[in-house]
C-alpha cells in the first residue's frame, strides 16, 4: 500500500521535473532576441495566471507603494514593468511576498508554450529559425507529458489518502507502545540474606529470570493542547522477579520497571488521566490512576528506567515519595513566562476508590511497609489513608544546570510523615554530566520509634561514548541511612551502558552491587547483572 511518504516523494519528484523544464524554458527565452512584442505576449500570460489585478496596468515601478530601490529585485521589476509591460499591481502594491501555488505555475507555464508556439508559428520576418522553433515544440510535448503525469500521480496519491483516512485508528488518537525484556541473575557472599529485622530471606541463590515489561499508550488530543492518556500493560512478575528484589526488598534495590505493574502477568491501566493547558506557561493534570513520580523529582540523567539507571533510589528520591505507586489525584507545573523557575505540586491518594478501610493499600512504597508492617491503615478515599502532598521550585537558567528544592507531607498508614529534599543536575561540555539527590525526613510511630531517616546519592553520564546517542552512566548512593534499623548503612551502586541498535531498540549490560544489604551488616555483598533491551514504537 502507498503510503503517505511514498505518496510524498512521487509528488516531489515530479514537481521537481516540472519546475527544471519551466526553467530551462524561461532561460532559453532570456538569451534568445525576440521582438517587444513576443515578450510582452509571454509575460503577460503569466500574470494571467494569478488573481486579477485591480487598477490600470502600470507603467512604472514607482507606482508600486510596497517595492524599494534597495530590494534585491528592483531592478528585474523594473524591466518586467517598463520595458515589457507585462506586471499588473494590486491596488498599488506588488505583494512580492505572495506565494504562486504548484497548479498556477503549472497552468501559466503551459499557457506561456501554447503563446510562444503561436507567435512564433506566425513569425513572417525570419527573426525565428526552424532549429529554435523546433526545440520549443520539443520542450513542448515534454512538458505536457509531465503534467500530465503529475496529474495522474496528485490523483492517485489523493485516492490514497482518501484511503488511509478512511482506515486510520483515530482522527485524535496515537498509539504509543514499549516492550523491555530482559536476563538478570545474581547472587550473595555468605551463608544467608536477611533483612532489616533479621528475618532470613534467603539461603541460596536465586535462579537466573527472563523478565518483562510491556504497555501501550493511546494519547488522545482534543484541541492540540491537551492530552488524554490511557496506558494498558502487564509484566512478568512485579518486585520478585529479579535476583535484587528477592535478596533485598525493602530499600528499593529492585529494578525499577519490574514494579512497573505490580500485578503479576495481568493486564491492568497503568495510567488514566487528562493534561490541559489554561495558559502557555501553566499545565494541569487530573485522573483515577497516576503517579506522582511521573511529575516532580525529574533528572536529565537519572530518572527513567527504560533508558538509564534501574535502580529505584538512583531513579528517584527513595524517601521522597512514600506513596509511590497507583494513585488518584493531580498536579499542576507553573512555568512563569517560561523562565527560569518553576513551581510544581502533586497531591496523590492511594485508594481513592475505597471509601472504607477494607483491603491491602497498594500505592505504598516499599519501605512504607517496613515500617508500618502491621497496619491496615484508615480511611480510605479521596481525601483519606494514604496520601503526600508533595511540592518543588526549580531554578534552571540554563539548559546545563538545574537546582529543585522539594517538600513532602501527608500519612502513610494513618501516620504523619515530612519530607525535604534536593535533586541537581550539571551538564559539562556537550557529553558529560554530574548529579545527586539527597533528602531528610520523619516519620512517626513505627515500629522502629519516631525516625528520622537521610537519603542521598550521586553519579556520572558520558553520552555519545563509542557511538551517537549511546549513554554510559555510573551512580552511588544510600538508600534509608537511620541507626535505628538494622546495624549498618546499605550502600547501593549500579553501572550501565546504553547502546542504540536502532532509533527503535536499545539494548543496556548493567551490573549493580549491594553492600550491608537490608542495613545489616552479616549481609555479604550482593552482586546482580541485567541484560536489558528495550522496544520502542
């Protein structure tokens, strides 16, 4: 099937034919002598061509009010004008900005061969040769076949159109998808793994995996400003089908994508919700099912898992956001005048869509759980049990540099948290980059006390290494630093390396380290590699 590319070229191509053969047909009468007469005649049937001047013809370029002495073509209207008499003003001005269309050249240069050809034909002073009489007919017959090869191909190419239009999805509707699979497998120094509260999780390795993740989006615009989004995925099996998040659950060493959907191989709305812009500078966003990662925290080199780092708290600020999954609500980014600051807000809910207090809350992180292992939590609803109330300003006067200062509150599992944070980025050159997050919080009555956890990490990117649009990153960081848990600090790092096969596929070797795993220093070192690829269309 033609499609709208192809469709494009053939007419390209052919409108370029007819333009060189319009040219060479306009040059030749240049450097030919004709009388006055037989200029005039030519010239004339090209204005001919245009709308209809109104007015007299004019007799001099003086009197068109819109063209200088200093304009580049002064002095070719000039003569067009006053010594062929052949261009017509419109009411006084030239309007030498105006655009012929493809079909008004195309009619007027037919009509300048048919004048030419019957001037010349009629010629009885000798002042045309048999040889140049014959070389116009040529140019002639060449001419009308491409036009009307051209008219055959616009008229094709319209029944195709036509055709495509008829068929398509959507007349507001795209569809965007991606597929990551990958290998991971990993394994521990030691006897055992346990956790932040001693409890064993494991004693032997676990067995390599092949896991997945796989969505499409259908983005729905109404008025070119907006968008609707829905997204349908699944994958393989949530936080446990990797090494990582087998041997260390709690403190986010688990691929970020595999949490991404947390229900295991059904196919669930990973996204719903509408995008408007009340002005150029102010966006606003609404729906059942969002996540506030996706609008605060944003980093040019660590935040997105399909194309960087797939370490959770290299991903985002670990602590920042303690309800972290599924969630109702909506956020605003405010952008005055497009400078350089930008205020943004989120407010997220867990289980907007229960108002009891029945069932497990799913839009808590990780952690939350650690903490609150015990409670069902509340109230459930819009404005109950759990929900963040997150806010950031960001300083960016440049394209390279970037500074967010953050603030989260609200209560997970019907218990008060605050959270600030700070989250920059500084590009280097054109290829090096340098960034860090760090955060300190609270969070009351858990059943390790009232604590007061820290967060931070920080890394470098080189892109284009070895091949355009290739990126190599490097990054370090503690995850949940409080004496309070466990006997240690967990310390997380991952590398990887991000290699375009194509504009479509991806494919990223990534290894991560995990040193006093859970706090827990009797954790020996955990060491997982991941193969990952990625599909984009």
């Amino acid at each position: 099937m033609l499609n709208y590319t192809a469709a494009t070229n053939i007419y390209q191509k052919s409108i370029t034919r007819t333009i060189a053969l319009g040219i060479s047909l306009l040059l030749y009468l240049l450097l030919t002598k004709y009388s006055a007469k037989a200029e005039t005649n030519v010239f004339q049937s090209v204005t001919e061509m245009s709308e209809a001047p109104s007015g007299d013809q004019i007799t001099s370029v003086d009197e068109l009010s819109d063209v200088q002495p200093s304009d580049w073509a002064f002095k070719a209207l000039q003569s067009l004008i006053e010594r062929y008499a052949c261009i017509a003003g419109y009411n006084s001005n030239f309007r030498g900005n105006r655009a012929i269309t493809r079909y008004e050249f195309a009619a007027g240069l037919n009509t300048c061969f048919n004048n030419i050809i019957q001037f010349m034909s009629s010629a009885t002073d000798g002042s045309v040769k048999t040889k140049e009489l014959t070389t116009l007919k040529k140019l002639q017959e060449e001419f009308g076949t491409e036009l009307a090869i051209l008219q055959e191909q616009v008229d094709t190419l319209q029944a195709h159109t036509a055709g495509l239009e008829s068929q398509q999805f959507s007349t507001t509707t795209k569809l965007q998808g991606q597929v990551i699979m990958s290998v991971n497998a990993g394994g521990f120094d030691g006897k055992r793994i346990t956790d932040s509260n001693g409890r064993e999780l494991a004693d032997t390795n676990p067995n390599p995996t092949v896991i997945y993740r796989a969505g499409v989006d259908l983005n729905t615009s109404f008025h070119g400003t907006d968008l609707l989004k829905i997204r349908v995925e699944t994958g393989s099996g949530g936080a446990l089908d990797n090494a990582a998040g087998v041997l260390e659950p709690n403190f986010g060493s688990s691929l970020d994508y595999s949490v991404k959907p947390p229900v295991d191989r059904d196919m669930v709305i990973g996204r719903l919700y509408y995008t408007f812009r009340p002005s150029s500078d102010f966006i606003v966003s609404i729906g059942p099912d969002i996540r506030a990662t996706d609008y605060l925290d944003r980093n040019s080199y660590a935040n997105r898992s399909f194309l960087d780092f797939s370490t959770q708290p290299f991903v985002n600020n670990f602590i920042l956001f303690p309800v972290s999954g599924p969630a109702s609500g909506g956020a605003v980014d405010w952008k005055p005048g497009q400078g350089a600051f930008a205020l943004r807000a989120v407010y997220a809910v867990a289980d907007a869509a229960n108002p009891g207090n029945t069932g497990r809350i799913t839009g808590a992180s990780s952690f939350s759980r650690l903490l609150y292992p015990n409670s069902p939590g509340g109230e459930r609803g819009l404005f109950g049990d759990s929900y963040q109330g997150t806010m950031e300003i960001e300083y960016s006067p440049t394209k390279n540099f970037a500074l967010r200062l953050q603030y989260s509150g609200g209560e997970v599992f019907s218990n008060r948290f605050d959270v600030v944070g700070a989250n920059f980025e500084l590009t280097l050159g054109t290829q090096f980059g340098i960034f860090g997050r760090y955060g300190y919080s609270r969070f009351d009555n858990t059943v390790f006390g009232d604590i007061e956890p820290n967060y931070w990490m920080a890394g470098v990117s080189l892109r284009d290494l070895f091949q355009e649009g290739a990126i190599l990153g490097v990054a370090v960081g503690q995850p949940f630093i409080d004496s309070n848990i466990g006997d240690a600090t967990q310390t997380s790092l991952e590398a990887f390396y991000n290699y375009p096969l194509s504009q479509n596929i991806r494919i990223t070797p990534s290894v991560q380290v995990i040193t006093n795993a859970g706090n827990q220093d009797s954790n020996g070192d955990i060491v997982t590699s991941t193969l990952r690829t990625v599909f984009s269309f």
